[in-house]
C-alpha cells in the first residue's frame, strides 16, 4: 500500500516489467560498461551500451541495478531512451528529463541521476577502450 502511495503508475510499471535486463562481455571491444554508486542510499545501477564502431549509434543497451523502484525504472527508462541513439546525443541526456517522464518526488532525484551517472560512465568507457584499441593498433 505504502509503496502504491510512493511511486508513480510509470515507476511501477517500469519497476514490474523493466526492459533490457542483462548483462554484455564487458572485454568486448565495443561495449561501454558504467557502475556506480549512490552515496546517498547505496544503491547501484550497471549500465552497458554496444556501440557500432562506425557509425557511434548504440545498437544494444543493458542493466543491472541493485537498488530501489525509482533507481530500477530510471534504468530501464534510460535503456530504451538511449537505444539507437548517438554518443553524443546519449550523453546529453539529463535526470531531469527521467524524473519529470517518471514523475520522480524531490526524495527521489537522486535515482534518476544515478542513471545519468551510468549512461555517462558506459560513454566514458566505450571511448576510453576505443582510444586504447586505436592506439594499440
Ligand atoms: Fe533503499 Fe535505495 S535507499 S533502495
Ligand atoms: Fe537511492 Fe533510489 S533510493 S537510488
């Protein structure tokens, strides 16, 4: 009942049929892995992105998050607005932009961030690999 009070009809429905969960090699050459961490609540989300090499389209995107209804819908929100989307375009994206779709409380912003911080860690990722790939090359 409580939890029914707490979270929006979107959170929940995210919450009880989250898309893309899962997991990637990440020592795939062309996947982008962020984990991290909420200071606030412990909680964390893992966020991998596959990335077509040419064109820096993410073809394929998947979590994993240990944490809250909030951090869970924000994760699964994010992996179906990022797919097919360009690098720079992803890393564009803001929490607020979640919070407001999942009408997120001010107690809950910090989920949603925590899902800006993946998107933007796996994106870190993907190019770091890229440029040690390159340079191995
Ligand atoms: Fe309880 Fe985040 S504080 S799950
Ligand atoms: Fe901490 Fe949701 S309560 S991520």
């Amino acid at each position: 009942v409580r939890a029914v009070r707490l979270y929006h009809p979107k959170v929940i429905e995210h919450y009880t049929n989250p898309r893309n969960v899962g997991s990637m090699d990440k020592k795939l050459t062309n996947v982008g892995t962020g984990i991290v961490g909420a200071p606030a609540c412990g909680d964390v989300i893992k966020l991998q992105i596959k990335v077509d090499d040419r064109t820096g389209i993410i073809e394929d995107v998947k979590f994993k998050t240990f944490g809250c209804g909030s951090a869970i819908a924000s994760s699964s929100y994010m992996t179906e607005l990022v797919q097919g989307m360009s690098l720079d375009d992803a890393a564009k994206i803001k929490n607020t932009q979640i919070a407001r779709e999942l009408s997120l409380p001010p107690v809950k912003l910090h989920c949603s961030m925590l899902a800006e911080d993946a998107i933007k860690a796996a994106i870190r990722d993907y190019k770091t690999k890229r440029t040690t790939t390159t340079v191995l090359r």
